[in-house]
C-alpha cells in the first residue's frame, strides 16, 4: 500500500491491524514510530522492523 509517498507492505498493515485495537490514537502512534525509526535508521519498512519496536 502506498500513503503519503511511503509504501507499507499489507503484512505490515495486518500486523499493526491486527496488533493495536484498542484506539485511533495508538495506532497513529505506533505507524509515526515505525516510520521514524526506518528513517533514522536508512531501513525499508519491514515485518521484522515492526516487530521490534
């Protein structure tokens, strides 16, 4: 999937889906800190990555 000239694999999106129910707010938090952290870190968002946060 492609938001805001950033591609999510659908596995990542199912994950975090899947992984965070319980408000808007958390969800948000939790796609800003994945993003922030493949930025800083020059690393393709991945399963993995987001797996390790």
């Amino acid at each position: 999937m492609y938001l805001d000239g950033l591609e999510l694999p659908t596995e990542v999106i199912e994950y975090i889906a899947y992984s965070i129910t319980n408000n808007i707010r958390e969800l948000e938090g939790a796609l800003i800190s994945i993003i922030a952290q493949a930025s800083l870190n020059k690393k393709a968002i991945t399963l993995d990555l987001v797996k390790s946060d």
